[in-house]
C-alpha cells in the first residue's frame, strides 16, 4: 500500500525522459536552431512528442 504524499522514486523515474530521448532531443533541437526545446526535466512523455514535432520540422526544412 502507497502511503498518499510520500515520494515513489520508481515512479518518478518511470516518468523521467530517459538519457537516449535527452541526447536525441538535444541534438534536434541544436540541429533545428530551437535550443529551448531541450530541458532536462522533461517526462519521457514529453520528451518523445517534442522529438516527433523536431524530426517533422528537419523533415520539412530538408524537402526543399
């Protein structure tokens, strides 16, 4: 049982981007001239759409 309020570390790092989705997003980021879209306290979650929306833009900038 959970005691409500107490900090659950695994939780916490099963939310947290892991070091794979850092390195990727920062180098996109870097490449796509927007350095604020990398932060190192991004949730997996948010770390992977901003990833998906930077490689789109790559994408878009390269097709022409």
């Amino acid at each position: 049982m959970q005691v409500q309020g107490k900090y659950d570390a695994k939780v916490f790092l099963m939310e947290q981007m892991t070091r794979a989705q850092g390195l990727r997003l920062k180098r996109l980021s870097e490449e796509a001239y927007q350095p604020a879209q990398y932060d190192r306290g991004l949730s997996s979650a948010e770390a992977a759409r901003r990833i998906q929306v930077l490689e789109a833009e790559i994408e878009l900038a390269n097709s022409f």
